[in-house]
C-alpha cells in the first residue's frame, strides 16, 4: 500500500509509534524480562510523547495534509509483525525491540526525504529518527 501524502505518512507514522508503545508495555510485564522492566517502561512512555508529538505534527500543519501531494512511499517495507511481549523469551524480546526501533529510524528518515518539500515537517521527522537512535543505542549499551 502506498503513502502518497501528508496526512497517510502521519498517520502511518501514528500507527508505528502506538505499535511500539504497545510491544514495550507488554515486554515490561514480562516476567522473565523482570531486569529489564524498567528500561521497557521508559521505552514506552517515550513511544506515547511520540505519539503525541506525531499528532501535534499533523495538526500544526494541516494545510499542507490537505493541499499537497508526495512522491510515493511504500507502507509494506515498514510493517512489522509483533508477537505479545508478555510472553516471549527476554533474547526475543530485545531482538523484537531491535527491530521495532530500527524500523522506526528507516521510515521516518524515507519519510523526511519525501517531505523535504515541508522543512518543518521534514525537521520534525528527522528528529524523531534521532530519538528512536537514542533509544537503540540505549538498548545496545543496557544489553551489553
């Protein structure tokens, strides 16, 4: 499925960030993940700002939603299945994590790209690819 504008691409991005904020909820629930509750709670309230701030994106700059088109982007390459954290084991857990964060920082940097035309927005994306860094880098060093 295609992302052909404004208001698909937030959207999208929405729908990426509520996943994340779900998947680190239920890893922070995970009774063999118990040493790593904590670090999965900060993940989570991060993915919920980011929600928010998606949203605040969206809504600053309804106009270009609704006036402009975008050169295409692909949704598929961004979807990830996820299974209940809950209950998987704390490697899967983490690789999951990986992969949800690493996913994030490929679109929203794609994303950016095709809204170069939309500095502000454009600027907001890529600062999200730099939070969702952090994290991997957080997560990376905590598994160490």
């Amino acid at each position: 499925m295609s992302l052909i504008n404004f208001g698909s691409i937030l959207g999208f991005a929405e729908e990426i960030e509520r996943q994340n904020m779900t998947f680190f909820a239920q890893a922070s629930v995970n009774q063999a993940c118990v040493q790593d509750n904590a670090m999965f709670q900060s993940m989570e309230k991060s993915a919920k700002k980011r929600v928010g701030e998606v949203l605040r994106i969206r809504r600053e700059n309804v106009s270009e939603m609704i006036l402009e088109t975008f050169a295409e982007l692909q949704r598929d390459p961004f979807i990830v299945a996820t299974e209940d954290a809950s209950t998987l084991e704390p490697d899967l857990v983490i690789d999951r994590a990986h992969d949800l964060l690493a996913r994030s920082v490929e679109y929203y940097e794609k994303a950016a790209t095709k809204l170069k035309g939309q500095a502000d927005v454009a600027m907001a994306l890529k600062n999200l690819a730099k939070k969702h860094k952090k994290e991997q880098n957080k997560l990376t060093a905590y598994c160490l």
